[in-house]
C-alpha cells in the first residue's frame, strides 16, 4: 500500500511538473505524441530495459461504472525485474516531489492530470500479476478516467496487432503454400506438401 501511496502522490504532482517528452531535436510537434513512451519518457524509461520482456504481460483495461480497472498478468520471470523497474520509477518519484520538471509521455500526463482533479487509486497485488482501480465521485472526473481508459485499450490493440504482424512476417521465412498445394521456399524451390502426391 506505501507503494501505491507514493505513486498516487506522484501522479498528482506531475499535473503541475510534467512537461511533454518529445523526439530529441523536435521544435515542433506536427503529430499527436505516442500515448506511451518509453524512449522518451522519463517515467516510462524505468521500464525501458525490460521492454522486450513486456511483451510477455497480459495488460487488460476495462472501464467500470466510476473509473476503470486494470489487470496485469505476468509470468514468474519478470516479477523481479518489474520490482527493479518500479525502485528505478521511485527515483524520478523522488525528483518529482523535489519540484523538478520531469519529461513524460501522453498516458503519465493524463494519470497526473486524474490525480490532480481527485481520482483515487488503489493497487492490489496478486499471485499472477496486479490490478489497478483508478475511480472518482465526480461525474467530470469520471468521463476523464474512461476517456484515459479508451486511449489504454487503444494503444494495447494497436501493440498486440503490431505483434502478431510481426509474428506473420517471421513467418514468412518459412515459406508459403500455393494454391496446388506447393511449399515454397524463398529461393523459389518448392517441395511438395501433400502426402503421397509427386513434384
């Protein structure tokens, strides 16, 4: 619960110190700044060494009737570099409540700006993972947490459809059938895959 405290209070003072991260060398931003930003975020960037390994967590947002909740699911391996990446998080926790400006991405300032306007949240910890309440009484306050709550669901569908694209083209190194039922390869030869049937 210490934990969860401290990031609450985090939260609230980044509706005051965040400012948006940008591409190094960016005068100008010409496109809408990705939801969630681990190169540039100096919040996300705590879970950058591990960003490969996220890939392997079940993240779920669903919104609920005063906020929304959020469910993480990871396998054995990664609890430990979860917990290194949340101590790494608590350094720029601790520059945040020294008053320090912190760069940080779309999904960090939305959290802030929840938590300045008064949202609770809550982090329950479990055997497989965690889940996350983000709720409020205030009618306004809520629309904010379900619009967050939509950009979330969002930018995992687009993740989770970048993964399994990938995963098809890696795919393609194995060859592919033709429509007379022909493997081939990439140089052109092909076998065929049909029991009983000759080349």
């Amino acid at each position: 619960m210490k934990k969860s405290i401290a990031i609450a209070l985090a939260a609230t003072l980044l509706s005051v110190t965040c400012v948006f991260a940008q591409q190094e060398g960016e005068k100008t931003q010409t496109a809408e700044p990705p939801w969630i930003d681990m190169v540039n975020c100096e919040i996300c960037q705590s879970f950058a060494f591990m960003e490969k390994e996220m890939a392997n967590i079940k993240w779920e947002t669903y919104i609920i009737g005063n906020g929304l909740m959020s469910i993480s699911v990871m396998p054995e391996g990664l609890k430990e570099p979860m917990v290194k990446a949340k101590k790494e998080m608590e350094k720029t926790i601790s520059r945040i409540e020294s008053g320090e400006n912190v760069k940080c991405c779309s999904f960090c300032q939305s959290m802030g700006s929840m938590m300045g306007q008064g949202a609770k949240m809550e982090e329950i910890s479990t055997i497989a993972g965690d889940v996350q309440l983000i709720t409020s009484d205030d009618p306004k306050v809520v629309e904010q947490i379900h619009a967050h709550a939509k950009k979330t669901m969002e930018y995992h569908n687009k993740k989770l459809k970048e993964l399994h694209e990938h995963a098809g083209h890696d795919n393609d190194g194995k060859g592919h059938h033709d429509k007379d039922g022909h493997e081939h390869d990439n140089d052109g030869a092909h076998s065929d895959s049909k029991a009983g049937k000759g080349g």
